[in-house]
C-alpha cells in the first residue's frame, strides 16, 4: 500500500467548525502490535463536539472522533486473534482492555490524545479492537463503543439494579436511546424526559414507560417522584447540566444512585449537598468503558437483537455540518458519518 493515499481530517491550531478540512496523506503502516484499519464509519459525541470546536484543548493536526468502525486491512507482525478483514470497532479509551480505572490506561483517548476515527485509514493497537456485533452495518458499530458503551456501563456494570428497578434517563440523545433499549431488555421501569412532546412520543415507541416534558414541567424531579409513587427513581443518569443536577436529585429515591456520565454545562451545576446527604444518594462519576465491557455489551445486543437508533448520516465531508445538525438538539438517537 505504500504511496497510496488516504483521506483524513487534520485540525489546526485552536479549531472551529469552519476550519475543518480534508486532506491527503500517505496511507500509514502498522508496527508490530497494531493494525490498519479501513475506517468507514464513525459517530457524533458530545465530547467529539467540544474537541472540533476548541472548547477541549489538541494539539495541531490531531485526528478527532472518537468512534470508529471499519475492517482491518493489514497486520502487525506480532498480532494474533485477528484477520484481514476482520470488522471491527474501535475503543474510547484504547488502552484500557481490561479491569479498573487507571491513569495510565485512561492516559489515551481517542481522538482527543491519540489520532482518532476521522479518516479513512488509521492504526491502532490491537489489544484495542472488539468484533463487530453480527448482522451490524459499519454506521451501526460506529455508534457503539461510546453511547452504547456508556449506557452498559451505567446500567449494568455500575448501576446495581435489578429488574423491575426504575432509571431515569435524560434526553433523547444516542446515549439515553441506547440507555433505554438496554434498560427494557433488562426488564427495568424506564422514565425518559425531553423537551418535546414528538420526541416522547418515539421514545414511548421504543419501551419507554413515562415520559416528562422538562421544558413545560421544569419540576421535573418531583414528577419523577409522583410517577413512582413518592419513591424516586433507584437510578439517574445525568449529564451535567448546570440546572439539571438539583432537579436529578430530587428525582433520586433514598439511598438510589445519581450515574454522572457527562458535563455538559458551562458553568457549575448546581449540587444541593444537604438532600444529597439525607438522602443517602450515591453520586458517581463515569467515563465510557473498557474493552472487555465493551465486548461484554456485544454479546448482549446480540442475544437482545439489539439495533442502534441512527437519526441522520452524514459523509465525511460534511463532519462539520453534522456538528451542527447536533447542536440544533433535533435528532433522537445517533448521528453517523460515513468514509
């Protein structure tokens, strides 16, 4: 392959939307214990979003987009376990396959401190890749190894529950779609809110049991509670708004689990401690997932005949166009780009 070429996207010192571009390198060869892989594939994320618009430091030149699904193309020489031709996802975190949280398997993220998914060809250590779910397109696996994994790791791996529990999820984003299809099949009592009625709707489609419209009810806690009957929700996941955090807390039953997956506000949420420490609610803090956990939620949506939701695909020369797609907040479910 060498003196072939690749499309990629490259952003520059202190990026904007307006300043993504493509350009053509050579297409990079393996070392030992990676692959080359053929990109075809990648998704939004929220983090993604605060990566191309400056808003999370880069240095120049990095490759943004954490997602990234396609098939290997080419072999380290001391790589075991894969194939050419292989399909295969990426990791947010590449080097942390198995176990806890560290500093040093946290340190590369994708994306963000290592080259992520915006090209067409990228490498990758092996130890990072996880099979395709079987029957998936590459948009669909493109939308798992963040959202997907996020919405498991919460649920199953960190949230403690049992069937016939209560969630709360927020919004109508990919993580809380996949939060919600995991959810039904865990046989949970799912409560979603939104800021549309329509959204409601579609959620309700996909198993969701109550709906809150947070925009005409900003109460919305207590409307988690007078739907479970004065308890509160067993588990909330929360993104960290700056407003939504008090009003998560008031959704929480005694003893329950806020799961905070995200800081999606500007300036600091709001904490009402004293409710946190009377209520006994367990405040945890998570980001994504392992390899192994990942590979875990593979055979489960598997098993489940479990599909991602995909609102819109964009190509890879519209990356910019599909960030803005997202802030407009109109899409239910993931947005994909394709190479």
């Amino acid at each position: 392959m060498t003196g072939d070429i690749s499309r990629v996207i490259r952003l520059p010192d202190q990026p904007t939307l307006d300043t993504m571009a493509l350009s053509h390198v050579p297409i990079p060869q393996p070392g030992p214990d990676d692959v080359l892989m053929r990109v075809r594939a990648t998704s939004l994320n929220f983090h993604d979003y605060l990566v191309v618009g400056g808003f999370i430091p880069v240095p120049a030149g990095r490759v943004p987009m954490s997602d990234g699904a396609g098939e290997i193309v080419a072999l380290g020489a001391h790589v075991t376990g894969f194939a050419v031709g292989d399909r295969v996802m990426g990791a947010f975190f590449p080097d942390w396959v198995d176990g806890i949280p560290t500093d040093l398997n946290n340190a590369r993220i994708s994306g963000e401190t290592t080259d992520g998914f915006a090209a067409e060809h990228v490498v990758i250590p092996a130890h990072s890749l996880t099979p395709m779910p079987k029957g998936w397109s590459f948009a669909e696996a493109a939308t798992l190894p963040c959202a997907g994994l996020t919405a498991w790791r919460a649920l199953v791996v960190e949230g403690d529950l049992a069937a016939g529990d209560t969630v709360l999820l927020p919004g109508s984003g990919g993580l809380s779609v996949y939060a919600l299809q995991i959810a039904k099949a865990l046989g949970l009592t799912a409560i979603v809110t939104s800021s549309s009625d329509e959204k409601l709707k579609r959620l309700a489609a996909l198993g969701a049991d109550q709906g809150i419209n947070y925009r005409t009810d900003p109460a919305w806690g207590k409307a988690v509670r007078a739907l479970t009957k004065g308890i509160g929700a067993d588990l909330v996941i929360e993104i960290g708004g700056q407003s939504s955090f008090a009003q998560s807390v008031t959704a929480c039953r005694m003893g329950g689990r806020i799961m905070v997956v995200g800081s999606t506000a500007n300036g600091a949420p709001e904490l009402p401690l004293r409710d946190v420490v009377m209520h006994h609610i367990r405040v945890n803090g998570m980001a994504v997932g392992s390899v192994s956990q990942l590979r875990n939620l593979v055979s489960f949506v598997e098993t489940h005949a479990i599909h991602p939701i995909i609102d819109r695909a964009f190509a890879i020369d519209q990356l910019a166009e599909a960030f803005r797609y997202q802030l407009t907040g109109a899409h239910l479910g993931k947005i994909a780009v394709t190479l």
